[in-house]
C-alpha cells in the first residue's frame, strides 16, 4: 500500500520553489542586467550597486514593521491590506504613466521587432491582425483569459503558501 504524502509537504515544495524563483531572479540575477543597465545609462557599477544595496537597505527597515503588522492583526489581514493598498499604488503609478510612455515603437524609428526602419516615421502604420485592438476586444480574447486565469493561480499560490506558512514558524 502506498502512504500518502503529508500535504505540509506540498507547502514546503511550493515554498521552496517560489524561493528559488525570487533569489534566483531578483537577488542573484540582477547581477544579469548590470552591463545593459550601465551601457544605457552611463552609470557606474558603484551607482548601480548602491541602487540594488538600497532594495536590502528597504527590506531590512520594513521587515520589523512588517513582522509587528503580522503579530498584530493576523497574516490574512495584512496579505488582504497588502493587497489593496498595492493594487492602489500600482493603479495610481500605472495609469499617469501610461499616458507618457504611450508610444509605439514606430515613433522612436524601430519595427517592432527591434530592427531600424527604412521609412519615415510619419509614413509607418501598424498593420496585421489586432493592431488596433480595444480594452472590450481585449477583454474577450482567449489569451487574456488565459492570462488572467494563470495570474489569478499564481496569485492564489502564493497567498495560500504565505498564509500556511505562518502558523508554522510561529508554533
């Protein structure tokens, strides 16, 4: 007869996996995007470290305040909190934003696949099969379905193995 696994084990290899994923992509693979980071600015490697320095910097002050919070009033509060308050930010950022980087890469003499374009700019018009597509056409498409299904999983991964992961460490 074969045991069935304990589901903590579950937990533990999803935890596992999503810190592989952030150290390996955000702490270690930032080293990654050095060279086009001071290619394209000019900056030098100190300004670039200290920049990455600062993101430790920011984590080490907020993690006490962040551990106050979860003691207080509960992961599930603070992960839903959490959640409200960045989605505001990234809606308050995103949407100004939006209508100054709004530029095609047509305007900047690029095709879109990144290669210079022969003609003038003002002559280039966008052409194929969704070129000019809206947010109610979008929204009906399978690929943002798709999409949106794959985020919410992932958003639900992470909430559950940061919710479940808590009252372990504090037992």
């Amino acid at each position: 007869m074969i045991k069935k696994i304990f589901y903590g084990w579950y937990i533990v290899i999803a935890c596992f996996l999503i810190g592989f994923y952030v150290g390996g992509t955000i702490f270690y693979g930032f080293t990654a995007f050095f060279e086009p980071i001071r290619e394209e600015f000019g900056w030098s490697y100190t300004q670039i470290s200290f920049a990455a320095s600062l993101r430790g910097l920011e984590m080490g002050i907020f993690a006490p305040f962040v551990g106050f919070l979860a003691d207080r009033f509960g992961s599930r509060r603070l992960i839903f909190w959490g959640t409200i308050v960045v989605g505001f930010g990234m809606w308050s950022l995103g949407i100004p934003l939006s209508f100054i980087i709004r530029n095609r890469p047509e305007q900047y003499g690029y095709i879109p696949d990144g290669e210079v374009s022969r003609e003038p700019v003002s002559n280039t018009k966008i052409q194929g099969k969704g070129a000019e597509v809206g947010l109610k056409e979008a929204f009906k498409t399978k690929v943002f379905i798709y999409l949106a299904f794959a985020d919410a999983i992932r958003i639900m991964t992470v909430m559950a193995v940061v919710t479940h992961v808590y009252p372990t460490l504090t037992a």
